[in-house]
C-alpha cells in the first residue's frame, strides 16, 4: 500500500479515491485525468482493474506511475468486489468514488472538503449532472442535474425522510465520506444498484448531512452501462435493495410517515411491472420466478399502494396485469413500440438542445 508523502491534518485530511474498473477504455483516461486535475491534492486513488478484457488494465498500468495512484488487478467479481477491495487498502480519512466512465470537475474535492470543515457535518453531496454522450463530457447547463433536495445542512431525519422522498439520489458517488461510515459496512457482491441497499445505511450514521448547490460530478449516460443493460435480474436485483430499504422504513415509524412507505412500494411496483415484461420479452432467460409468481407481486403491491401516481403508461401495464393479463400479453408489443417511439423522440430532443 502507498499513498505518497501525503500528511493529513484538520485543513488537509487525506481523501482515498475508489475508482473500480472494468472493460471501459474509451472513457477511462477522461475519469482518471479528472482526478489529477483536482485542485485539492492530498489524495491517493485506489484502481481496481476488476479483470478487465480490453486496454483498461494497460491504461490503469499508466496511472500508477503517479506516486499517489494504487493499482491492483483482481478477478472479475463485479462492482461491489471491486470497491469492497478499495475499502480494505484506503488510508484516507475521507472517501470519495468515481466510475469509470464519470468525470469530476476540478474543484470537487476541494469544494466538498471545505464544506465538510465549515459545516461540520460528516456527510456532503454535490450536484451531478447526467450528460448522454460517448465522447468527451461537456457541461452545458441544460443537462438534467440531481440530487433534487435543496442547498442547505439537514439533520439525520430530514435527511433520510429525503432519501425516502427520491430528493437524495442513492447512488454513492456524488459524496464524500468519513472513513468510519464504511467499518461495518461493505457493498452487496453479486447485485445491481447496490447503493440503494447501501445509502440509507451511511445516513442512519449521520447526525447532520451537508448540500452543496453546484455540479461537480459528471455523469455519463450509455446505454452499455451496467445500469443500462436490460434483465431480468437487474430489476430483482432492485427489487431486494428497494425491500431492504422498506423494512428499515416500516421499523422507524419516528422518522417515516405512509407517505415514505408508499413511495418505495410505489418504486418496487414500477420494477415488477417493468420485470413483468422483461419475461415476456424474454421468455429464456433465468431469473427463478415466473410470470404468475411476478402477476401476483403486481397485485398485492397494487393494494398496498396509490397506483394513481404511477405513470399513465405504468398505470395501464397494472390494471391490465391485474385484470386482462392474456389482453397485456398479446399486446405488449405495442407497449414496446410506443416506449421506444417517445425515448427516440426525448433522445432527439436532447441532442437539439445540446446543439
């Protein structure tokens, strides 16, 4: 293990940057040059080739000439191994991640470093914004920016009421972290979105959570993204993080109201519509349910949730599951059809307005 020469003291703790990796070459010299360019720079960064197959493992090789830069190779054994093995060799006393296909601005860690100090809060966020591109990542200013909650310090319950609200995104890497936040604490191996299982965990932690108004954070949207890959496990996957996060909210009535519990029912019912059709997409892939145990989920969370705020199209695919289920089937490409003639059409839209 080594992080340069680098001293920590109350202005200047050291910041461990997890960085995991895998096959994404041609946006991986962008992510790691970002981190270089910090204005900030006691930090080491934490590379984990996570059995890559293309270039990243060379390019991540090139990286760790920097004395501040660790590089380890492993076998593939997904996202969560590959940041759980950054968490087990960082010497920060802060934490920050970033994808490989990200970016960050130059003032990132700087920015959430001097606000951590002046607020005293062991938890800051920043804004991301999500730029849909295969090139170079440029802000505009017209790109769909979260989290949705306002600049400001909260305490441990608002926080997490937000969370529960979708005004705090769950995933992990717009934040910067106290070390101690992951001593216990370790990402699900083997699942997708294994940040909605985590984050409400890290704010249970916090007494007080810090919100920064700025985009600081870049977030690449593609479509061959683990998170945009379409499958029947990845809504499963979603589904057991999401069930997680209900149980925590069914056990602190204190902190929730019906509102919250019905928010997360509302996002499971969503992925069990959306899964529903993945079967019937994909009538040979394995995920260890079939169509009536998934129809029935779809029923019993209707009861227990205000399916009035689902999206028309949504609310639709539940009354007909529920009550024409043979008519949903026969038509479901149709409901294909229509979803991709409106993602083409929103797809279109953004590309003008990015000019």
């Amino acid at each position: 293990m080594r992080a340069g020469n680098a001293r920590s003291n109350i202005d200047n703790p050291l910041v461990t940057i997890i960085v995991p990796v895998y096959n994404v070459a041609p946006y991986l010299r962008e992510a790691l040059d970002s981190v270089l360019a910090q204005t900030y720079e006691n930090f080491e960064m934490i590379i984990i080739d996570d059995g890559s197959t293309d270039e990243s493992g060379k390019i991540c090789d090139e990286y760790g000439k920097d004395p501040r830069v660790q590089v380890v190779h492993q076998k593939n054994g997904g996202l969560s191994a590959a940041r759980n093995a950054a968490l087990e060799r960082m010497n920060g006393e802060l934490v920050v991640y970033l994808d490989p296909d990200d970016a960050y601005r130059p003032e990132y860690l700087r920015s959430l470093v001097d606000a951590k100090r002046e607020s005293g809060a062991p938890l800051v966020m920043c804004r991301s914004a999500n730029i849909v591109t295969e090139g170079g990542m440029i802000l505009r200013g017209n790109e769909q920016v979260r989290p949705k909650i306002g600049e400001g310090v909260y305490d441990r319950k608002a926080a997490l009421r937000a969370l529960a609200e979708g005004k705090i995104n769950c995933v992990c890497w717009n934040k910067l972290y106290e070390a101690s936040h992951w001593e216990n604490l370790r990402f699900p191996v083997g699942r997708v979105y294994e940040d909605v299982s985590i984050m409400y965990q890290i704010l249970d932690q916090c007494e007080m959570v810090c919100v920064l108004d700025e985009v600081f954070y870049l977030h690449r949207e593609r479509t061959t993204s683990i998170s945009g890959q379409i499958s029947g496990k990845k809504h499963f996957d979603y589904l057991w993080a999401l069930s997680q996060f209900e149980k925590y909210i069914i056990d602190h009535p204190e902190i929730f109201s019906a509102k919250h519990l019905d928010w997360v029912r509302n996002q499971k019912m969503n992925q069990y519509i959306d899964v529903y059709g993945v079967m019937l997409r994909k009538k040979s892939e394995r995920t260890g349910h079939d169509q009536a145990d998934v129809r029935s989920r779809i029923v019993e969370t209707g009861k227990m949730t205000d399916v009035s705020r689902l999206s028309k199209r949504k609310r639709m695919a539940y009354y007909l599951i529920r009550y024409c289920p043979h008519y949903y089937r026969l038509h479901y490409p149709l409901f294909c059809t229509l979803k991709r003639l409106k993602n083409t059409f929103r797809g279109r839209k953004s590309a003008i307005s990015r000019g």
